[in-house]
C-alpha cells in the first residue's frame, strides 16, 4: 500500500511539473536579432543591452529592469542576437523590452519626432515563420 502511495505521488508530482511548463512550446525559440547604430550611422560594438520584461518606471528615475532574463553586447558590426523559450499562450506577456544604461538612449521616431528612450519595447507578435523577430537597426544617441 506505502509503494503504491509513493508510486502515486510521484507521479502526481511529475504531472504538475509538466503541465507547468506547457506555457512554453515544445523545443521552441523566439530569437530577436538587431543591428545598433550611432546618430551617424556607425555601427556601435561592445554595447550593453538588457532583455527583461518587466519594468519598474518609478517616478523621478529612468526606468529600471526589475528581473533580468539577459545581458548582452553588440558585437563588432552592433548586431545582437538573442533566443528565449516560445511561450504558447498569448495571455502570458509577450512584450519585452531592450534596456540600456545611462548616458546612451534610444532615439526613436514618434510621431514625425525624435524622441529618447532608455528602453525600446516590442513584442512576439512580429515573429516571423522561423520564429525570429527582427528589430531592424536601432539608433543611439550618447547623452
């Protein structure tokens, strides 16, 4: 009787551990590639970026990655390549945010605009068929 009792816990527990992980797709990955650029069009190497999705905008201090999933640097053409699990379930968060540290920001385009951000946010929504999201080239601007 303790065996099959120990037998069924077991496999209670192993239940639990593989519908938890059903919120990724099976041996997937979403990989975000990218190029960083200066205001002058140069590519920009050795440049840290953070990939996290969550972010604390605390007011009266720039943005801040409250868990981080990677830190990485460009390489020497500016090009970045990141791969994370696929999630299967569009409610969980598909956005995610490239974060840089101070004094470099992004200079994005708003409205006609150029506007600067510490952070640039996208989501999985883009993923192309191979499962690759590709961010384009992203201008810097060293303030």
């Amino acid at each position: 009787m303790k065996k099959n009792l120990k037998h069924s816990f077991l496999l209670a527990i192993l239940l639990l551990s593989l519908s938890a992980c059903q919120e990724f797709i099976h041996n997937s990955f979403d990989t975000f590639t990218g190029k960083i650029v200066d205001v002058e069009g140069k590519p920009v190497a050795d440049l840290e970026l953070i990939l996290t999705q969550d972010l604390d905008f605390g007011v009266a201090q720039p943005p801040v990655a409250k868990s981080i999933i990677y830190t990485i640097k460009t390489t020497n053409r500016g090009e970045f390549r990141l791969v994370v699990p696929a999630r299967t379930d569009i409610s969980f968060n598909t956005e995610y945010y490239l974060l840089l540290s101070a004094p470099v920001q992004f200079e994005l385009e708003e409205s006609g605009m150029p506007i600067l951000y510490r952070y640039f946010s996208f989501s999985t929504a883009d993923r192309a068929a191979d499962g690759v999201i590709d961010l384009g080239t992203l201008k810097i601007v060293r303030k």
